[in-house]
C-alpha cells in the first residue's frame, strides 16, 4: 500500500480534491477523530468510480462519509480513504411533488425546499443533521416516522457495476438501517411528498424542532443518539434510570439534557467517548439486564486503555 503513490495517481484522474493525513476532527459534529490517510473528494460518478478503481489497485480500504454526524473516529485516525460526495452529489432538482436529490445534499436543505414548495412529508426531519445519504442509510428520524415513509427511490454506485436504481419498496428498510451500505453507494435518492398547507407544514415544523430543543443538547458538539433504542425501551431512560447523566471521563460528558447524548465538552477525544460506551452498556445491562447496541459509527483505530 502506497499512500503517497495513490494520492499522486488520484490527483490525476478526478477533479475533486485529494488530500493527505486529514484530521477527522474537521469532518465530523463531534470534533474528533484522528488523521485519515486520505480524504477525497469526489465531485462527479466518474470521480467517484476512478476514485475505487485506484484505491483497489492500491490495494487502500477506503469508506463514505456524510457531514460526519454519526461517526465516531478513532483518535489514532483511519487507516485507508475517506471519500466524501462533491459537488454533483449536492444538486436537487423538484418536479411537481418529487424531490430528487443528490446524496449529498443537506437534508435540512431539502426541508427547507419542501416547505416553500408547500409539499408535506419531510416535516420529521427538520433538525436531523447530516446529509440525504446519511439520512437514507440509517434510515433516520423520530419515534413515529422515518425515511422511508418518503423515500420513492435510491440509485447506488456499485463498484465495477455501475449505477443500479433501487424502488423504495425494495429496500429492507428497518429500525436506524435501510441495508444498502453492503449494496453499494447512496448518489442520488426520489423521496415522494405531498401537497399540502404551508401553514399546516410550518406548524408541524415548529412543533417538531420544539421537541429537538427541548429534549436534546443541541449547542454541544455530538453524534446525536449514541445508543439504539431497545424493543419497548427508551435508551435514554435506561440510562438515566443507572444514574449515569452527567457523568464525565476526559472532555466527554453524558449530557444532562438527554441521557442517551454523549457530548463534547472540549478537548474530548475518542477514547474518552468510547470508555463512557463501554461504562453505560455495562451499568444498563447491571440495573436492568439489557444490552445496549451502538447507534453511532465506530470507524478508524481506538487507543484504548
């Protein structure tokens, strides 16, 4: 494996940006993470597939990122690429109550345009950082209604296949995953609204953001909720029913506003975000017997004591 050699090759062949040793911490809401060997940023699908073609025959693991905002990186930083979607992968188009949009698309934009176009639909969403992508692989929202109450379409970018489009209907949609990551790569998805009122949507809106506010510590840099909730549980519940919010380790704090929150309080590094991990899984299944599964992205090498 030659970095350098890689990086030399990469610049030759895509018109994105190609960098070397980039700090993580830059790249996700946590602030965190450690240097990748290389970050890369395509701009277009041809980028993107000569992006792979280099990277295999350099013989470099590489992995897709959003806006960072449910990654945890390792402070040893990542071994391998780290490709990011540019700027074809930002652009939406709307077509009477269809939104298309790139997978790198700021879901908050496309909230934004469903609102003034008064399309009903994406009202769950406001508030839910990252992008379209992100939010289309974890199959993100709230409690009641999540991507794939709108999501009509998703194209992937399979390597040495080219695009594939994929129904909605045919995803395997599921609680925080909608199984594509092991299909190929989000670059594109159709999510289906509805007309609807502007005052109606707006009200829903607020309500919506509202709740964000006054549920979850969103002035703190975080990865949003660390922990899957359990079947008939709430993980934040259990967690603060063990007695852990506010408990600090290093620069990390479980916030006190939402239990299920692990928060930076400035300095923090992954180590010490992932040491209160490990003590909430251990006291939750110690109180009430129940295993917490991870909800955030663990990506990259862990010093760990």
């Amino acid at each position: 494996m030659s970095v350098g050699r890689a990086a030399s090759r990469l610049t030759e062949v895509i018109a994105g940006e190609v960098r070397t040793d980039e700090p993580m911490a830059r790249h996700t809401t946590y602030r965190i993470g450690g240097p990748a060997d290389l970050l890369v940023t395509c701009d277009t699908v041809t980028d993107l597939a000569e992006a792979e073609r280099v990277l295999a025959e350099e013989g470099i693991e590489s992995t897709v990122i959003g806006k960072g905002s449910n990654l945890l990186v390792g402070d040893a930083g990542y071994r391998g690429a780290i490709l990011v979607l540019g700027r074809e992968f930002k652009a939406h188009s709307v077509a009477g109550a269809r939104i298309t949009c790139g997978a790198g698309c700021i879901l908050a934009y496309v909230v934004r345009e469903a609102f003034s176009r008064g399309l009903a639909g994406m009202e769950f969403a406001v508030g839910i950082p990252g992008t379209v992508g992100g939010a289309i692989a974890m199959n993100a929202g709230t409690r009641g209604v999540w991507m794939d109450s709108v999501v009509e379409s998703v194209t992937l970018h399979v390597p040495g296949e080219g695009l594939r489009r994929v129904a909605g209907t045919d995803i395997a949609w599921g609680y925080r995953t909608s199984g594509l990551a092991s299909a190929g790569i989000i670059v594109e998805a159709v999510v289906m609204l509805e007309q609807g009122e502007k005052a109606r949507i707006r009200a829903e809106m607020e309500r919506s953001l509202q709740r964000r506010k006054a549920t979850q510590p969103l002035g703190m840099p975080s990865a949003g909720s660390v922990f899957k909730n359990p079947p008939d549980f709430s993980a934040g519940r259990l967690i603060e029913a063990a007695g852990l919010k506010g408990t600090r380790l290093g620069g990390a704090r479980i916030s006190e506003v939402h239990a299920n929150f692990i928060v930076n309080d400035g300095g923090a590094r992954a180590a010490d975000v992932l040491g209160l991990m490990r003590k909430i899984q251990i006291a939750v299944r110690d109180t009430h017997g129940i295993e917490l599964e991870p909800e955030i992205r663990l990506l990259g090498s862990f010093d760990i004591a």
